[in-house]
C-alpha cells in the first residue's frame, strides 16, 4: 500500500536583495514572456537608469566567456559529507563558446538475502546521485538526482559561470535570462504487513531533502530559491513538511536587468543547482510472502536542469544550460 505523501506546507517567503519586480518583458526572440527583475543596485551600485522594456535584443556573443562544473557524491550512511563525489569540469579556464551538458553519476549497489525480494513501491531501490542531461533532445529528463533506499546521502551539482566583459564605449543595459528549475521530491514509507494481512507504514527516524538554485554576481547573491523536505524527530505528525524560501522553484520564465554596465567593465555570473538527501531509514521484512519481501524507506529528490539544443533541426547539435545574456 502506497501511502498518500500528504504534507504540511510552510510558504516562508523572503525578500530576495536582488531587488523588487518590476513588469513585464520579452526575453530571447522565441522564447515565453519573462517576469523581468531589478538586480541593477546589488550588480552596479546605486543611479542606475530606468529598465529598458523595449528595444532590439543583442545577444551576447564574443563578450561572454563560460565555464561549467557539475559534481556527485553519495554515501551509505547518513551524513552531511558524503563521499566519494566525483567531479566534471568544462573549461579549466572560461572559453569563448558555451558549455554542452555532460553527464556523471555515482551509484552503490544495494543488496538483499538469497530468496528475498526488495520493494521501494513507486520510488523504486537505488542508491544513487546523478547529474543527467537529455542527450541530443531525445525527450529524457536534464537534472540532478539523488536516490536512496533505506540509508543514504548524495548530493549531486552544478554550477555554470559566465564572464560578461563589456566593451569600451557607452554603457550597455545588460540583462540574465533563464528558465527557472523545477524541483519534485518523492518518497515511499517503508510498510510493515502484518500476519493479519493489515499495513502498518512506518516515516523515517530522520530525513533531509533539499533543491536550490542560487546566482551570484561577483560573489553577491542576485536570486534564490530552495525547496526543503524534512522528516523530524522535533517534529510532530507523521506526515514530513515542506519549506520554501525565497523564490519559487516553479519553471517560470526570469529576465534579471543587471544595469547599465560600463564600457570596459567585467562581471562574473554564476548559477548554482544543487540538490541533496539525507536519509536514516528503516526496513520491515513481510516472511509470510513466498519469497519473502523486503519493505524500505526509499526517497528521491530532483532538480530540472532547464536547457536548450545549440543548433535545433541541425545536423549537429548538443545540450546546453537555458542561460543567456543580452543587451538592449
């Protein structure tokens, strides 16, 4: 029996530094409408000029500079630190085109007496973290992943840069456009069946999960969002609660007005998904099957990577992060 993953939820909204929304915008020619947000004091100090709705788009080209990491590590035990992890870097400097996703993925092996059947319902029996991409746009899923089944940890990452050099003259309204992730996080209690035929599930002594995206420019906090899973020991219920901060991790279309960078100047971006479980689970073994059942905790937590084909209907075409700059 598949319990119903009711939970209590906390909207606990701040607001974001970056500043306050201020309209609407069109991002990138065919992409959707944008909500359009005023970074410009946190980017380029104070008497920045009015946002320029309007106009032709530029995008950046030579101007921009790229690097991508993406990183995983997972653990059998419950822990803040799991390890191994294992890393993939584009670029061990920035370089002039933009990144095509790769993927990597760690994975331990989970395993069960002779005769005995595991069972994670709906979520499955995995240990694994994992950052994934939709290879050639073949309709699977880009996004980080971590898995486990009864006690675990991994955390899976990524984290794309973009080095914005303005060039001399006049200063450019410069805006960062992107998808925002959507994060899904699922669980299935580990059931104790009864001689009696009756179900009994049983929530984990303790559970973590978590799904965030944060961007820096240079070094200072633009846009944030997190999604936060938690089954407690302090807290009541048998149900877990979920708590959001910040912005919502809900695939809306976000244009950030950095201001009017001047001529000559330079900008590091940096985008960081980050998705992470922490698990201390429990087992129930149903003896009276034939073979005999294995119930465990198992929990998954995912964040989408939004991203986009380099060269649509092309011969050759590759997988890239849906992050972009531009000009007006």
């Amino acid at each position: 029996m598949k319990t119903a993953a009711k939970t209590h939820r906390l909207a606990l909204r701040w607001r974001c530094l970056a500043g306050a929304l201020i309209g609407l915008g069109l991002g990138l020619g065919g992409l959707a409408k944008a909500v359009v947000i005023d970074v410009s004091e946190v980017v380029n100090g104070p008497g920045q000029s009015t946002v320029a709705l309007q106009g032709p788009i530029t995008p950046c080209s030579s101007a921009c500079k790229h690097a991508l990491v993406a990183s995983a590590g997972l653990d059998v035990a419950y822990t803040s630190f799991p390890e191994p992890q294992i890393a993939s870097v584009w670029g061990p400097t920035f370089l002039a085109t933009r990144p095509t996703l790769y993927g990597l993925s760690q994975s331990l092996g989970v395993w069960s007496a002779v005769g005995t059947r595991l069972d994670g319902g709906a979520v499955g029996v995995a240990q694994r973290a994992a950052v994934d991409f939709d290879w050639m746009g073949q309709g699977s899923k880009s996004q980080l992943s971590v898995q486990t089944w009864k006690t675990g940890s991994g955390i899976a990452t990524l984290s794309y840069a973009v080095q914005v050099n303005t060039p001399t003259g006049g200063p450019k309204p410069t805006y960062l456009s992107f998808e925002v992730a959507q994060q899904a996080s699922d669980f299935q209690l580990a059931n104790e069946v009864l001689s009696s035929g009756g179900v009994v599930p049983h929530r984990p002594p303790r559970s973590h999960s978590r799904a965030a995206v944060d961007i820096f420019v240079d070094g200072l906090p633009v846009w944030s969002g997190e999604f936060n899973r938690l089954f407690s020991k302090r807290l009541n219920g048998f149900f877990p609660v979920d708590l959001e901060w910040g912005r919502a991790l809900d695939g809306s279309r976000v244009d950030l007005y950095l201001g009017n960078l001047p001529g000559g100047s330079t900008r590091n971006v940096a985008v960081n998904f980050r998705t992470e479980l922490h698990v201390e689970g429990g087992c129930y073994l149903e003896q009276v099957a034939n073979p005999q059942v294995q119930r465990c905790h198992a929990q998954r937590q995912t964040l989408s990577i939004p991203s986009a084909l380099s060269n649509p209907g092309g011969a050759f075409s590759s997988i890239r992060p849906d992050i972009q700059v531009y000009t007006r």
